[in-house]
C-alpha cells in the first residue's frame, strides 16, 4: 500500500533500524495488535482511525510504551489534539527529529480507557449518521439519523457526581484535560458536562463540538470538574470514547485515571 511505503520511508530518514510494520483492513487490526503487543516495543506509531488509534493506545498504556498516533481517520480526535491540523507525515518527521515525550491523562469506563472526551447518552447516537454523510451515504444516514433521534427522546440517564451531585439528562460528557479549555494538561480531574438539549439541531451541534471542549456559550449545559461520574438508565447506555461507539449497558461507572498514557511529540 502507498501509506505502507511512505511510513517505511520516513521511518528510514529517521534511522529507525529494521521496523516492523503492519498494513491490512480494520478486520485484521485485532490480530496485527496482538502480535506487537506480544513483543517488547518501547514504540508502537498508528495510522489509523479513532477506533484504531484508542485501542493502540489502551495497549500502549497497558505495556508502558510510547505511542506516536497518525491522523487517518475521519475525526483523528487524539492527532489532531497533539499534532495539530497536519498530514501525517508531518507529524511523524516532526515527531522522530526532535521527539519529547508528553504524558496524558484520561479516563476509564467498563474496561476501556479513553484520551480526549466520552459522550454517554443518546447524543453519542449522531456519530454514526454523521459519518454516514461523510462517507455519501445519504440511505444510511437517514436511517440511523431518525434511530438516534427517537433514542433522544424516549431514554435520559440518571447521573451521580463526584457522589454528590445528581440529576437526569440526555448527555454526559467528560472532557479530558488535553482538550479542555478550562483546565492544564496536569489537572487531576475530567470536566464534566451536562447535557439537557431541547432539538435534534442543538444534539447535532454539540456532538459536533463536545470533543474539542468548546462548552462555554451552550445555555443547555452545566459544567463542573470529577475524578467519578455513575450514570444509569432503564435502557443500555451508547457511548462514544475518543469517536469510537461503544455500548455501556445499563450502568456505568467512569473514573479520572493520572497517569494514563504517554506519547511523542515534537519538542517545543
């Protein structure tokens, strides 16, 4: 493949010596993660969507190597937080010249770790048809379009706060602090974000936002940092961590993890 060429080019300017490289359909990406995470990698570089990316990373973490995530992807959440709107190659060259390592934070919900926001409710609906319309797929946006907004308005979930406070909504979000506008890369805490949203229009626009953190001029929103969020309701729970979906079942409970992966970066 050409992406397989140029990684092993711009690996070879860089002098990393006889890599071990990967390439196939997101089929194969569960067999292609065991074998590397069955070596001893002190770095493990991905190119790949959100799903691929978030799972290398849990693996990353889970091992105690350095990950290098590449945006290619529709979303690419986590490159874009670290990397900027660049090419991947970009990246990467930048990355391998002067590389510095950046610890991040995040948080963990039912076994699996997420690095730059979860979106728990009937809103994490709306990714779907979204990349349906990205991928010209009118059909089947429509389709999952009206699931996700009947979904919206015939389950909320119960929500329990740092153990004190609790309320109903149609939307939990916890913002990581890469991310966030409000808070430093070394806060110890996940900003939370309630969500009460009144159309299907202000659903889609703040889906569209939630993972950047661009929180502060919704009216329908109530904000406030946690390190713990329970959430329930009388049907399974979508999610999304990092853009991936995810089904939650009918309770869950996300806790703020410190020291949760780290990955390369160019040196400032």
């Amino acid at each position: 493949m050409e992406s397989e060429q140029k990684m092993l080019s711009v690996l070879t300017e860089a002098g990393l010596v006889e890599p071990k490289v990967w390439c196939g359909e997101a089929k194969e990406m569960e067999r292609f993660f065991a074998e590397a995470t069955g070596q001893k990698l002190e770095l493990l570089i991905v190119l790949g969507g959100d799903g691929t990316i978030r799972t290398a990373a849990e693996a990353c973490a889970e091992k105690g190597s350095y990950l290098i995530p590449l945006p290619g992807g529709t979303m690419n959440m986590l490159p874009r937080a670290l990397y900027g709107n660049v090419w991947w190659e970009e990246a990467l060259r930048k990355t391998l010249t002067a590389p510095s390592t950046k610890l991040l934070s995040g948080g963990r919900v039912a076994n699996k770790r997420f690095f730059i926001a979860a979106i728990v409710g009937a809103p994490a609906l709306w990714t779907q048809p979204r990349e349906s319309l990205r991928e010209g797929n009118i059909a089947d946006a429509v389709k999952k379009g009206s699931i996700a907004f009947r979904r919206m308005f015939e389950t909320k979930i119960q929500y329990l706060i740092s153990g004190e406070m609790r309320g109903e909504a149609e939307a939990v979000a916890l913002i990581c602090p890469l991310i966030s506008e409000q808070m430093s890369d070394s806060e110890q805490a996940l900003e939370a974000a309630v969500i009460d949203v009144k159309s299907a229009t202000e659903v889609i626009g703040l889906v569209s936002t939630a993972a950047f953190g661009k929180w502060r001029d919704d009216r329908n929103i109530l904000l406030t940092k946690t390190k713990r969020v329970d959430v329930q309701s009388s049907e399974d729970i979508p999610a999304t961590l990092d853009g991936e979906r995810v089904n939650l079942g009918r309770s869950a409970e996300i806790d703020f993890v410190s020291r949760a992966l780290t990955v390369l970066v160019p040196a400032k």
